[in-house]
C-alpha cells in the first residue's frame, strides 16, 4: 500500500468529519472533542488549525483519503497526532504516515499522547522512536470519565 502525505484540501473535511465520528474511533482514541457530532465546531477548529503555524496532512493511501497526522502546539512543546479511517486500522498506515510526517518535520523533541488502552496507538508511536517519559490522568471526553495517558517523547 502507497502511503503518503499531501496539504489538506477543503474537499477531506467531509471524509474527517465522517471519520471521526466513528463510535468505535472514539472510543479508542478517547481524548475528542465535547461533541464530535457539531459540524461547526469542527469547521472552526479546522479554519484555526490550517490558519496556524501547526502542519496538518491529509493521509492518502493508494490515493484514497484515510486519515489526517499533523503537528501542532508552540515550538518547544510541539505535539503529534493522526487519526485513520477505522476501516484502514491495522495495515501499517499511522507507522508509515507517522513516519513520513516526522521526516517533514525535524523540528525536536515532539511529544505525543495516548490513553493508557490504545495498544495499537502506542505501538505505532513506539516503532517511529517516541519513548514513554510521563503517564498522566485527563478526562476523555470520548468516554465521559478521567482515564490513564502515556505521555511519550521524540528527542531525534
């Protein structure tokens, strides 16, 4: 499978709003907005990502669009994150979009998080290089309780 990484376009929107309103995506991923479901929210967050210094991609996978990875926050304290289409989970594509969007962006140390249980978030992170420095607790909208979260660190 071709993986590769392109400017996000007006026309992904729908396909991420669609994406990430997935139940089972949600819950995975657990840290969502409040409410994944109001289009305008999503539309703003998306003007103040793309307007912003943060670097969103859209990931395509033999051509189709299947997720987004971005890098965003202030300089020193930057973050990844990626979100893929549930239907893709599994073949190797947040590894290989992950890759390629730290291959754009040497900018270090990047930090990620994930909830404690998104076994297969951690591994994906873990095969790019990012370590486990911190573990933490937040409030996972996604499953409307405080949960566990692995704080992980790029330094090269």
């Amino acid at each position: 499978m071709n993986v590769v990484l392109r400017e996000v376009h007006d026309s992904d929107l729908p396909v991420f709003f669609r994406q990430m309103n997935d139940p089972e995506a949600l819950r995975m991923a657990a840290f969502t907005p409040k409410d994944p479901a109001d289009r305008d929210a999503f539309d703003a967050h998306w003007r103040k990502i793309r307007a912003s210094s943060d670097v969103p991609r859209t990931i395509l996978a033999d051509g189709d669009v299947v997720g987004t990875a971005a890098v965003y926050g202030e300089p020193g304290e930057r973050e990844v994150t990626y979100w893929i289409d549930r239907a893709y989970w599994g073949r190797g594509i947040a590894t290989a979009a992950l890759a390629a969007l730290l291959a754009e962006v040497p900018e270090r140390p990047l930090y990620a998080r994930a909830a404690a249980d998104n076994a297969g978030s951690l591994r994906v992170l873990g095969k790019c290089g990012f370590r486990r420095t911190a573990t933490a607790r937040g409030f996972a909208e996604a499953r409307g309780e405080e949960i566990d979260e692995v704080v992980l660190t790029l330094r090269d």
